[in-house]
C-alpha cells in the first residue's frame, strides 16, 4: 500500500491540543501550528482498523497486558533495532514523561542530583524540578552544527554524587543520533560511579540514512543492569493520545521497584485503546514508517533549502533524526519574548520558542516538520515574509 503524506487531515475541532489551542496558547486563533511534537498524518491503516474493531467489542473495562503485547515488543525491538529483550523486562507507563518522573521519584529523594543534557526536551527539567531534585546541566557543545557531549564534565557531574542521568537518544530538539562510541562513553561513566540511566528512546525508530539508532542497553550486560529505556508507539506512528508506553528494565531489583512505584500512583493498569495500538503498530507498521521516513527527510530538505534562500542569517542544525528541525534564529532576535512576538503576531506561526529546553536555547526555535509539505511551506511562507518585514520598516 502506498500512503499519501501530503494529503490535509482537518484536525480543527477534534480536542487536538496541537490545532485547537492557537488562540489561548498563541494570542490569535489564524496561528498555524508546528509546535507540539504530534505529526499530522493517520496512523497505519491497520492500527487504524485494530482500534475500530477493538471499539465494536463494546464493554470498556479494565485492561490488561496481553501475550502478544510481549511479542509485538520484543519482535520489533529485535527487527528494527538489533536488540534481544526478554518479555519480563517489559513493563509499561502511560507515557515516557510519566515514567521518567515516576523514575525520578522512586529511584531519588529529595534534593539528590540529577543530570540532563541541554538544551533539551523541557519535561526534563520538569520531572526533576517538580518532584524536588537538583537539576544538573550537561551542556552539550556545538560543534560545526552537530551537538556532542562533554564527557569531562559528565565524568565529574557523575562523580559528584548524581543519582540518575536522563538520556535523550535519539537527542530532542538536537536531532542527534548519539553514536556506539559516545553512549559506550556514556555507560561506562556511569557505571564507574553507579549513576542510573534512564534512557528516553521516544525517537528510536526516526532515523534518517546513514546513522543507525543504538538502544544504550543493548551495548553491555553493565549498562542494561543500570537502565531504564522507555519508547512508545506515541511518536513512531502518531498515537499520543491513546496513553500507552513501553518501559524495558532488565535488572529484576529495578523492575520490581519501578512496578511498586507504579502501583503506588495506580497507574499500573492498561489502556483499553492502548495495547490495541501497541500491537497492532509494531505487528504491522513497518511499511508505513519506512515511507514516512523518506518523506520526513524531504521535508527536512525543502526546510533547509528554503531557509537558506529567503533566511540564510538563520543557521539550521540538520537533524539526525526526529521529525524536529532545530533553527539557530539569534542573527533575527536572540530575545525569546521578540521571537514570540515575531512569531504569533506578525507570522501567525507557532514554532516551539527554544528557551524552554535551556538557557542553550534562547534564540532557536525548533519546528515540527511532521506534517504534509504544502502545511510546511505556507508556515515557512508566513515566518519569512514576517522577517523581511521586520527589514523594511
């Protein structure tokens, strides 16, 4: 089957926290959005089909994991990643946001130190400020537009008494896919001064050619004994709101605490709508993610080809993955509340304003290309057209 991406799903009106919002969030209700991370595009048309007769069967109650649940994880997990998981590994969370915090929770107290890389996906910040931990900033380095890591700094951060390290790999809103030898760098640190790593791979399965997503615990029998990896179908095949992720924990002494942590905040049964997603996207949602991805990747390139004719002072990281554009805007303004201003009032376009993912982040601006290219092209239109505005007065 092929799938057509470039077709225009009206997602007004649908409780779409993305489309229905622009007004309150933006000031105007013309703000076209390209903001929260959520694609505009249907899912593969069989979850799409799963989900419709899972609603036939009528009664709505509690649910459980299923046998298949496992396999669909595992199974895909090892075909599209390379990585053998054991179904007892598996746990869940409504979300990864979720399950990093309640990770945070359960496996810190009060005031310890823990680590983030930014600037980074802004939920980081707030699992960790928001149940009373100590935020501790990995900057990451920019280095001829291609974020890396501080491994000195990391290595005394984590000897400094740092409880846990949130790892975002594939990198939010850097759109790094971080290699074998950096999270090998990566682990073994951690390991040496007993930090765990709660590796957040939302992002794992949009990788563009030419880099390959390591799932960290998969690296060494050390680190998997130090980790937490959490991924969902969310991202992969744009099912956010059905509230269902995937939490792989292979050491049982961490599993068992994450799994009392889970059932202590009740969060520990399972969406109706959820696992139908779950198995349905990674039984049969191959062929769709391996047309989208050519198609994310188009979008990239005709952003990057057209910032760079009617925008070249703005510097565009290319990303390795994610369908999220990260946009050095400081040579227009490098004040986020002017970039605010430039975005909702004069171009009635809402990108993610970069200083909510760290003080790195003042003067980016991070754009979810996640939609058909003609929606991307009238945002870009309206960005740029408000910038040579900015010019002539």
């Amino acid at each position: 089957m092929t799938y057509d991406f470039d077709r225009v799903s009206d997602r007004t009106g649908t409780h779409s926290y993305k489309w229905d919002q622009s007004e309150k969030l933006f000031g105007h209700a013309d703000v076209l959005p390209l903001w929260v991370a959520d694609m505009d595009f249907e899912p593969p048309k069989e979850v799409v089909e799963a989900i419709v007769e899972r609603a036939k069967q009528g009664v709505y109650g509690y649910t459980i994991r299923s046998q298949e649940y496992y396999e669909a994880v595992c199974g895909w997990l090892k075909r599209r990643h390379g990585w053998e998981t054991k179904p007892e590994w598996i746990t869940s969370s409504p979300g990864v946001v979720a399950a990093l915090s309640l990770i945070v929770h359960a496996f810190s107290q009060p005031g310890d130190k823990i680590i983030l890389q930014s600037p980074v996906y802004y939920p980081f910040y707030d699992v960790i400020r928001m149940n009373g931990r100590t935020v501790v900033e990995n900057a990451l380095i920019l280095n001829d537009g291609r974020y890396e890591i501080d491994f000195d700094l990391l290595e005394r951060q984590a000897a400094d008494g740092a409880k846990l390290l949130l790892l975002c790999t594939p990198h939010n809103p850097g759109g790094r896919v971080w290699t074998r030898e950096e999270l090998t760098r990566i682990g073994e640190i951690c390991v040496r001064h007993g930090v765990l790593v709660v590796a957040d791979e939302i992002h794992q399965d949009l990788v563009y050619p030419g880099h390959k997503h390591v799932p960290f615990a998969s690296l060494d029998e050390r680190f998997a004994n130090i980790s937490f990896t959490c991924i969902a179908t969310s991202k992969t095949f744009n099912l956010a709101g059905l509230q269902a992720s995937s939490v792989i924990i292979p050491n049982d002494e961490l599993r068992r605490r994450y799994n009392y942590a889970l059932k202590t905040f009740s969060l520990h049964m399972e969406s109706y709508f959820g696992i139908t997603s779950v198995v349905s996207g990674y039984t049969h949602g191959d062929e769709w993610l391996d047309q989208l991805i050519p198609y994310l990747q188009g979008n990239v390139d005709f952003l990057i080809e057209f910032v760079g004719k009617r925008l070249p002072e703005i510097r565009v990281i290319r990303p390795e993955a994610t369908y999220l554009v990260w946009m050095d805007c400081t040579a227009i303004s490098p004040d986020p509340a002017d970039l605010k201003k430039l975005m909702f009032d004069e171009a009635r376009v809402a990108f993610t304003e970069g200083s909510v993912f760290g003080k790195q982040g003042e003067g980016y601006l991070r754009v979810n290309v996640a939609c058909p290219r003609s929606t991307l092209a009238e945002a870009l239109e309206r960005f740029a057209a408000a910038v040579e505005a900015r010019k002539t007065r």
